[in-house]
C-alpha cells in the first residue's frame, strides 16, 4: 500500500469526472472552470497534463481561448502518481486534481485515477473521446465507463454550424497521435466527417 493510500481519506469523499468531446469543444475550458471553482472554494488544486503535449512551449495548460494555468508536465500515469505521492508526503495533498489531454496517458492512469479517488480526492479529467478516425480514443472508454460523472462537449462545426462531435486531420500523416491545432484539425458534425473519413461499421459493399 502507498504512502497516499493510507492517508485518511478526505471528508468530501473522491470522485472521477470526465469532460470529453472533440477538439475545440471546450474541454480545458471547462477543466479550469471547474478548478477555478474548487479554488474559489479554498481547495487545493493540482493540474497535470501529458509531456508530450507540447502544443504552447510551457507547462501551463493553455485553451485554444487563450486561458492558461500553471501544471505539471508528466512522462506517464506512474510520474503522475509519484508526483502525488510527493505532496502527500510534504502534507500537501491535493483536494482537487485535474488532468488535460487525458487519452495520451494510457490504461494505467484509469487505475491511477481509481486509487486518487478511493484516497478522497476529486479527479476531474478532459480528454478526447474518439481520434481523428472516430475510433475510441485509447484509456477514454474505460474512463467513461468508471467515472461516477460524466459531461460530453460539442464544438461547432466549421461546415454545417451544428453541434460537432469529431475532430478531422486535415493535413498531416497518419500517426495515431500528433499534436497539432487549428492548422491540422477541424470540428466536424456527422454528416460532414462521413463524407471524409470511412469507419469501421460503414458498408464498404452493397454485398456485405
Ligand atoms: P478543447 O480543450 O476541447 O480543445 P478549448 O477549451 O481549448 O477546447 O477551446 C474552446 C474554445 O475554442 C472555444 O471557446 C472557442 O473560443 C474556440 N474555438 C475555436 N474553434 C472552435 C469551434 N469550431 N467550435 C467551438 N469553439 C471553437
Ligand atoms: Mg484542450
């Protein structure tokens, strides 16, 4: 058992939150809005993101409306949970902790999140829910699938102007992951994204 694992957990009780939608929905709009919040209420707060989200050159997380707070950039779930593990042991746990970009920690952070939770803290996570291709994005469904709240955001499709749900590459490759902003990224609603991007359960023949 670690060190956190036997701190007393938290009056409040802990929770997992997750904020998911496509790109320019709102996601870490709404991750500092809450952790504003929490602030405002006399909480301590931790932000985290992924190192390898690079997108701003710093470690603070930074919406694409040009709101910023200061996180700590991490390699992976086990640095995450070490980092917390540090504070607890410096008596400063966190009351509330928030994590951006979600999906590029993979599986072991839906653990990692479990564990921060059952010791009483709030874990509020934003990440995409499907990739470029409309495939579930990575640990998000089993995040989805723990988490006690969820919320789903929309951005606004740049073709129809309607609620949109996916998030296409526009230019680049096609690595599974690469980091990129308006320049290689648009919202999508249905329709349009169908007419750009062929997934897995459309008929590719009238035989099948
Ligand atoms: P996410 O974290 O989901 O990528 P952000 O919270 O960083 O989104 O940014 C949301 C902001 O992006 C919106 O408030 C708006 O100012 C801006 N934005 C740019 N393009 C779009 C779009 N197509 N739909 C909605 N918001 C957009
Ligand atoms: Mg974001």
């Amino acid at each position: 058992m670690t060190a956190y694992e036997r701190h007393p957990p938290h009056p409040v009780g802990g929770t997992i939150e997750v904020i998911a939608g496509p790109m320019f929905s709102g996601k870490t709009e709404e991750l500092l809005r809450r952790l504003r919040r929490a602030t405002l209420a006399k909480q301590a707060v931790t932000l985290f993101k992924p190192e390898r989200d690079n997108r701003h050159g710093t470690t603070d997380v930074v919406s694409h409306d040009a709101r910023r707070q200061p996180a700590f950039a991490m390699a992976n779930a086990a640095a995450l949970e070490a980092m917390v593990e540090q504070l607890i042991a410096d008596d400063q746990m966190p009351d509330v902790i928030g994590i951006d970009e979600v999906q590029f920690f993979g599986e072991k952070i839906v653990d990692v999140c479990n564990r921060l939770a059952d010791c009483g803290i709030r874990v509020i996570t934003a990440g995409l829910d499907l990739d470029y291709l409309g495939r579930p994005f990575g640990c998000i469904p089993l995040l989805l699938a723990h988490a006690e709240y969820v919320t789903k955001l929309h951005a606004i499709c740049s073709i129809t102007g309607r609620p949109a749900h996916f998030s296409h590459r526009m230019e680049g490759g096609s690595e599974d992951v690469q980091i990129g902003g308006a320049e290689s990224y648009q919202a999508l609603s249905r329709e349009p994204y169908n007419d750009v991007v062929v997934r897995s359960h459309h008929r590719v023949s009238p035989a099948e």
